[in-house]
C-alpha cells in the first residue's frame, strides 16, 4: 500500500487515463478526489460506494472559483491534499493557418491555466500543512517533439514542462516534488477523436493515421495504456524521496528517446 492514507486530487478523471491513475492510487490505499466537468460523481461512486475514500467533484479547471472551491472541498472531506495529478485536457487539430483563436485559446486554458489554477490552490494546503507534496503534470511525448496540425497541444504540453520546473525549485524547501509524464499515444476516447480527424486532414486512411502517424516513431508499433501511465503516476507519486524532482519520465514505446 504505497500510499496509505494519501489524499490524491486528480482532474479529468471521470474516464481514460486520469480514471486509470485513481484506480491505482485507490487500491495502493489513497483517498481519492475526482475533479472532471462530468461525471466526477458517478466515477467516484464506481471506486468507492461507501464515499469514505472516494469523492466526486465538478470542476472547470479554467475557473478559478470552482478550483478554490473544489480543493477547499477535498481538504474539509478528507483534512489534507497530498498528490496533484493535473490531468485534465482536450485535443483540437488543424493546420495552424487555419486554426481558430477562440480553439487555441480554449485548448491553451484548460492546459496551462488549469495546471496553474490547481497548482497554486494545492501548493497553498501543502505549504500550510508542512508535511510535503507531490505535483505530477500530464504531459505528452508533444512536451518533447512537435507534430503537424497539434500547434496549442505542442505549445501547451511544452509549458508544463517549464512549470514542472518552477514547481520544483520554489516547492523545494516546502518538500514538494513535481514531474511530469510524457505518454505517446493513448487509445482513450481524446484519440479515438483524432483518427477521423486527421485522416480528413492529411487525406489518408484511417488505418494510414494509425501506423504511419501514430504509431510510426515507436519501436513496437504499439499504442501506450492507460495501465502504462498510471504506472509511472505511482512511481512519481509514491517516490521516497524528493531526489526525483522537476524531471519528465516518457512513456511511449521508445517514441521519442532522451
């Protein structure tokens, strides 16, 4: 039970990977603060029908008052906030230009002011409890390479990074860690989106988007899994130390190797 009685906030996860990473924390023995626009209840409900361990909380990240207000729930439900897994995100693809303001703008808030706006509500509770912290950002092998018609996901994915950083040096004498995970490509329903999409763009199959554009840098021609990238949450998450910090971990099937 690597993190017994934890308290582990983590956005976007009513489905895909974020639901992923709370089964995992759940059954290493954390309670559980699920924060997504939809569903956060019912997700919660599904870990835990008892509600002793488990707590679903509608949250736009972009707004700043249901952030407050939903971290000020998990600290009065559970009296602490350990791990913040800042996962919550969308996907728009185009040819930049061709890209719509008001898309790049929506894409780069729920990233980047999502991840400040829960960053900074979070490291208020960690640093007034004095007991440490672990911040973990849902990066992207996009935090490292660039794809054509992905512009505000690029450019968003390659900012957390630049947070992750600031994290943890300001964290530092706090004793809280951040790090960020770079998966390649997940089959959650935000890709499962993206096959029509770009195969529309780039006037190529299906299929074609898959092997030849997904899939084409990695060593197997393997997807990566939700199960893959709550593996790596754990190990950031449960780390004994805060020697691993400000560091991004890639998990893709060696697309993209430091």
């Amino acid at each position: 039970m690597r993190l017994q009685d934890k308290v582990a906030i983590v956005t976007g996860a009513a489905s895909g990977i974020g639901n992923e990473i709370v089964k995992t924390y759940y059954n290493e023995g954390a309670k559980i603060v699920i924060a997504d626009l939809k569903g956060a209840e019912d997700a919660a409900k599904a870990i835990d029908s008892t509600g002793r361990r488990a707590l679903g909380v509608t949250m736009d990240v972009t707004n700043e008052g249901q952030v407050d207000a939903g971290i000020a729930q998990a600290v009065k439900t559970f009296g602490q906030v350990d791990i913040l897994v800042s996962n919550a995100g969308i996907q728009t693809v185009a040819p930049l230009d061709q890209f719509e303001f008001a898309k790049w703008k929506q894409l780069l808030a729920i990233h980047l002011d999502g991840a400040f706006l829960t960053t900074r509500a979070c490291l208020r509770q960690m640093y007034k409890q004095g007991t440490g912290g672990c911040i973990i950002y849902m990066g992207s092998v996009h935090s490292k390479e660039a794809s054509p018609l992905k512009a505000p996901y690029v450019t968003a994915k390659h900012g957390l990074i630049g947070l992750a950083k600031v994290v943890a040096k300001e964290g530092a004498k706090h004793g809280v860690r951040a790090n960020v995970i770079c998966p390649g490509f997940v089959r959650t329903p935000l890709v499962e989106k993206q096959i029509p999409e770009q195969a529309k763009e780039l006037g190529i199959s299906e299929n074609d988007v898959i092997k030849n554009v997904m899939l084409k840098e990695t060593v197997d021609g393997e997807f990566t899994t939700v199960e893959d990238v709550a593996a790596a949450a754990l190990f950031f998450a449960s780390f004994d130390s805060n020697a691993l910090t400000g560091q991004s971990l890639v998990v893709s099937h060696g697309w993209f190797m430091q």
